[in-house]
C-alpha cells in the first residue's frame, strides 16, 4: 500500500473549495485531480472498506469535460472540477443504491439523482464513490452483509461510525473532500465524530430527501435529515449555500433562507456546555476536550454558562418511541418486503431494543404528547441561550461490536436529543484521546439556525486546530 510521496499530495489535505480554486486558476488540471483521489482511494480501501463503488472511468470522464469547459471559458459553479462522494442510501443516475441491505443487493441503477446529488454536479462537483453504511442504515457502526465492515482511520479495530460512516473514513483518509450523508439518531455527527472531520444534520425540513432511500415519510419523518461531511468547516459552509431550497417534490422542505455564517456575531452568542445530559455522562477524555473548548470560547462570546435543557434526559427514550411505536414490526416487514431475508446482527440489535416500547394507539399518542413538550422546553431554552456545546459521543471511536451494547447505545442520546428537537446540530474535531483517536465538539443551535452552530463550528476548528492526517493516511502516500 506504501508508495513514493510526491509534493502534488498535499492537494489532498486541502478543502473542497481551495482544491476548486486550484483547478479554476489552472495550477491542477480536474483530470489530476481526480486521478490523485482514485490513486488514494486505492491506497486505502483495501484497509478501510469505506467505499463500495469507485466510479474511475466516469469520474475520469467527467474531469475530462470539466477541463475542456474551463478551457473554453466557461465555469459551472464554485466546485467545478472537484470530486465528492455518496453514501449508498442517496441516488445517484447509472448507480445501485443498496442502502446496506440484502434485498437491494441486486436492485437496478437508479434512473436519477437525488436533489441533492444533482446540486452539487450543477455546481461542477463530480461523484467519484459510494460508501459504505449498516444494513438499512439502523446501526451506529458501517457494516453489513453485503460489503463487510468500514474501519476507523485512526485504529482499524475500531469503528468509523454509522450509519454515514463509509463516508467519515473515505474523507478523514483524503479519498474525497466532501461527501453527503443521512442522520435520524446521530448518522451523520457520530461518523463525523468518531474519523475527525467535520459534519452538520440541518434543521429537519431543510434539505430535500428526494431520492433517498429508505424514502422519507411515515412517523420517522421529522427525526432525520440528509447532510453534508467534509474535512474542514468551510466546506460544509459552502454546500449547504448550494443544497439548500426546496426542489418542489419534498413537501416537508420550506424556503426558508440559509444566512451565512461568517455574518454571526460571536460576541453575542450565549453558550450554554454540558458533559451529562442526564442520561449518559461523557467519559474524562471527552469531558475535558468539551470543557477546554467551552474555556476558550468564552473570549468570543458574550457568555459561558454550564447548564442544559431539563427535557434532556427524556431524549433517549423519545427517539426510541418515535422509531419504535411497534416495537419494530414496522421496519421487520420493510426488510421482508425488501427481500432481505438475512439481516446484520447489528440490526437486529437495535430492533430488540425498540421491543420495550410497543404500545398501542393510546400510548403512540402519548408519545406524540410527550415530544410536543420536549420541543416546547427546548424552545424555552432558547430565551437565554443561543448555542449548546456538548459531546458528539461520550467516548471517543468503540471498538468494532461495542455499539450496541446498552451502556454504550445510551450515549447515543447525545446526539439524538437534536434529532428529536428538530434542531440542526455539528460537530468539529477539537482533541484526541491518549490512543491519538480523534475527540468532537457538537454545536447546536436553534432551528434554522444553522449559521450560528457553522460559525461557532469554524471558530473552534481555527482554535484548536480540527482534521489531522491518520497514520493511515501517511503510511498511504
């Protein structure tokens, strides 16, 4: 896998947007660009298992008529020439789109591309590979039956996060800049989390879903939304300006503005930082890296004060209700009806767990009630704070396996009190644990809101530094 490191390597490190000036001023042609992730991608999947489709000759292709373009004068948008990549539960034209499980092993190519795909090729990005998820997307470590297991970065023994963690380790390992994940409980931010890069799940109702699969409806709807994963912060500042809008199809995505975040003033965000939230409490490493970000900020902002939302600790459970009302018989015959007759035991693992909140009509009911009160206690919050810090996870990445155990899936909650807020949340890389494993801060903020937690996000990845190169990565080049 080692093989002789060149100068025009460091291109890989850089942002989506400063590999996109690179290509517009002519220092680096698209076709080399793309040829310098391919040659990566080939380094390194043998190890990580992160992408399930290299998509060479298209990308190739693709670089081709980026450069002739350019050429000829004409730029398509602010990524031209620049490569990103998909989780396989997004569409993607002339691509099967699995979403991990059995019975979509051999489903056709999808006829076209999801929303969001088609926004980042009309700003002149070029897909180069899918990545890998769990089975279906319920399990917070990337492996199923189809592809095998993703491995972090940093620690192959270890996860990368799911469900979006194919696409945490192909970008933490500089096989692309930037790519498009999904997040119900923490699928996006938990990934992101555990490989060191940066994330963000919008607001629900932000982003269209069009073209993703499972396809969104049903009572889950509220709980997730698609969102974008990139080494560096600016870069999730540039495509949600390009994703956002609604494309007339999803009928849950408003127009309401994106504002930018580099127009936040810091000094008058009141931040609110907690390392339990009532349910699980963050271990010491993640509990310092937290504390040490919140310390520093409070020269940017108008105030730091170490308090949370009382509903908190209802978190846990309410994402637990609203996913399982039926004690998952729901997604049990979706997999049946799917033909997957076979299904990961990580699935199967988070099904059990929804067993103990079966109800009936009356109980779902009272769940809807208890999440109206959740929402409206968070809203309260808002009176005297404008961002929460907290942990993406209480741990730094787990062992492959480990996720499911039930002390460990309780700390999950840390991000699913967002998803269940309807919240937009991000997380950014700040510390590292004493095995050199990268440690997140998670920045939420209200609403629409999502340039405030940016701002705040970007803003603490100056600080302290965010992505840093794995020794997977070094060995690589």
């Amino acid at each position: 896998m080692t093989r002789k490191r060149n100068p025009e390597d460091e291109i890989l490190t850089l942002s989506a947007r400063e590999q996109a000036r690179l290509v517009k001023d002519g220092r680096v042609s698209s076709r080399e660009l793309i040829s310098a992730h391919l040659e990566q991608i080939a380094a390194i999947n043998p190890v990580l298992h992160a992408a399930v489709e290299v998509q060479a000759e298209r990308a190739l292709e693709d670089a081709a008529a980026a450069d002739d373009e350019l050429a000829a004068g004409s730029l398509r948008g602010p990524l031209h020439g620049v490569p990103f990549s998909i989780k396989d539960s997004i569409e993607q034209a002339g691509s099967r789109c699995t979403a991990g499980t059995l019975g979509r092993r051999d489903a056709p190519p999808s006829t076209a591309d999801a929303t969001l795909v088609r926004r980042l090729r009309k700003a002149g990005g070029i897909p180069i590979a899918r990545t890998n998820l769990p089975d279906l997307l319920f399990a917070f470590e990337s492996a199923n039956l189809i592809f095998g297991q993703t491995n972090n970065p940093y620690d192959v023994t270890r996860t990368a996060g799911g469900s979006s963690g194919g696409e945490a380790a192909l970008i933490a390992a500089c096989g692309s800049p930037l790519g498009l994940g999904s997040d119900a409980a923490g699928s996006v931010r938990l990934p992101a989390a555990f490989s060191g890069i940066a994330g963000i799940k919008p607001t629900s109702g932000r982003l269209p879903r069009t073209g993703h699969f499972p396809p969104a409806g049903g009572w889950l709807e509220t709980l997730w939304q698609i969102g974008p994963m990139a080494r560096w912060v600016e870069d999730l500042i540039e495509a949600m300006r390009l994703l956002t809008g609604p494309d007339g199809i999803d009928p849950t995505v408003p127009d309401v503005p994106y504002r930018d975040p580099l127009e936040v003033k810091l000094g008058d965000l009141r931040v609110a930082v907690f390392t339990d939230n009532g349910t699980a409490a963050a271990d010491g490493e993640v509990s310092g890296v937290v504390r040490a970000a919140a310390a520093a900020l409070t020269s940017a902002v108008r105030t730091v004060e170490e308090t949370r939302p009382a509903c908190l600790a209802a978190a846990y459970d309410l994402e637990m209700k609203l996913i399982g009302p039926d004690g998952g018989d729901s997604l049990r015959d979706y997999l049946s009806q799917l033909g997957s007759s076979e299904v990961h035991p990580l699935l199967t693992g988070w099904l059990d767990k929804l067993e103990p909140y079966r109800t009936d009509l009356a109980g779902l009911a009272g769940y809807w009630t208890e999440w109206d009160a959740y929402r409206a206690e968070m809203t309260r919050f808002l009176r005297n704070y404008d961002v929460i810090l907290c942990p993406a996870y209480i741990h730094a990445a787990l062992p492959h396996g480990e996720s499911i155990r039930d002390d460990n899936f309780r700390g999950f909650s840390h991000t699913m009190a967002f998803n269940v807020a309807g919240w937009p949340g991000a997380v950014v890389r700040c510390g590292e644990s004493s095995t050199g494993l990268p440690i997140a801060v998670q920045v939420a903020a209200a609403p629409w809101r999502e340039d405030i937690c940016l701002r705040v996000a970007l803003w603490l990845e100056e600080a302290f530094g965010g992505w840093k190169p794995s020794v997977l990565f070094t060995e690589a080049r």
